[in-house]
C-alpha cells in the first residue's frame, strides 16, 4: 500500500494516496498488535507515517502533517529501542526530523524547526558512527549542516549554536522585563 500511495501522489491522485497511506499505517497496526517487537513494522509505519506528512504539507494540511511527522519518529524511536544499531531507522528518523524541521520553518516556528535539524543531524552523525562510508547518509549530513550553518568548522558551528542560545535567552528575558535594557 505504500508503493500504491507513493504512485497515486506521483498521479495527483491525492485523496487515493491519503487513504492508501491510511490504509498502510492500519496494516501496520496490526502486525504490531500480533508482534509488538516486530521492528521492521515499526519502521514501515514510521515510513507510512512520514510520506502521509510529506503529503498532507503539499495539501497545506500542516497541522495534520505535523502529527503524521511526530508519530513518525515515535514509531522510528520504538523499532530503535529494540534495534539501536539499525542504521536503516537512524536515516529515516533523520529523514522525517528534517521534513518536521522544514515544516516548522514553514510555520514560523523557528526555534523548534532548529532543533529538529540539529537533531536530525545527530541521526546521520549516529549512522555515520555505525556506517562511517555510507555517502548517502553522508551527503544527506553535509546537506543540511551546509543548510544550517555554512560550511565552516565544528568549532563555529558550536560557537554560532551557543550565540544563537544567548540570542534566545536574551530575547526572553528582554520580553519578561517590559523591552526595558538596563
């Protein structure tokens, strides 16, 4: 049913794929209810779960869309509890942080879009641990570490990521004190 969703979204047939994808995470559903450790079900739900979001945002359904992407990486997160290892499930978590990420971008919600990326960053930085040639995994990494910051060194990265916390922090309080600056 995934691959019937994924042509029927190619297709335009976008209500089809909705109820395709549907259909898929309730298939899901009841693998795991006969085999809750069933790791591959986890995973395959998780993947239903993130192109149903990736479908709903192109419906400007972004609020459904966001749900889809979190239970997403609830169920990336149960198959790696039982599979921590699983270089497979440490992409696709990526995968889905960085859409969450772009959603979040896209709904002006900044400071939550930043850390999905950073944390799916950690996702690729973990599979490039497991699977340190994998340049796919690679590519995807540099990809979005070019996208957040720049190609500069970890060192500014770290740096501009504790400028960014201050930046926050002093908007906070700046808010909390009336826009007064003592």
């Amino acid at each position: 049913m995934l691959s019937l969703g994924d042509l029927q979204t190619d297709l335009s047939q976008h209500q089809n794929a909705l109820i395709s994808y549907t259909q898929a995470i309730i298939c899901f559903n009841e693998a795991l209810n006969r085999a809750p450790d069933y790791i591959n079900a986890h995973n395959n739900k998780g993947i239903a779960l993130k192109k149903l979001g990736d479908l709903q945002t192109g419906l400007f359904q972004k609020q459904d869309a966001l749900i889809s992407y979190t239970q997403a990486i609830i169920c990336f997160n149960e198959a790696l509890n039982r599979a921590p290892d699983y270089i497979q499930v440490h992409n696709n978590k990526g995968i889905t942080l960085q859409s969450l990420g772009n959603l979040q971008a896209d709904l002006t919600q900044q400071q939550e879009a930043f850390k999905s990326y950073q944390a799916a960053l950690a996702e690729f930085n973990r599979s490039l641990e497991i699977a340190p040639d994998n340049k796919q995994v690679r590519n995807l990494r540099d990809d979005l570490q070019e996208f957040l910051y720049g190609k500069k060194s970890s060192k500014t990265i770290w740096l501009t990521s504790i400028i960014l916390l201050l930046l926050f922090l002093f908007i906070g309080v700046w808010k909390v004190v009336g826009n007064k600056i003592f």
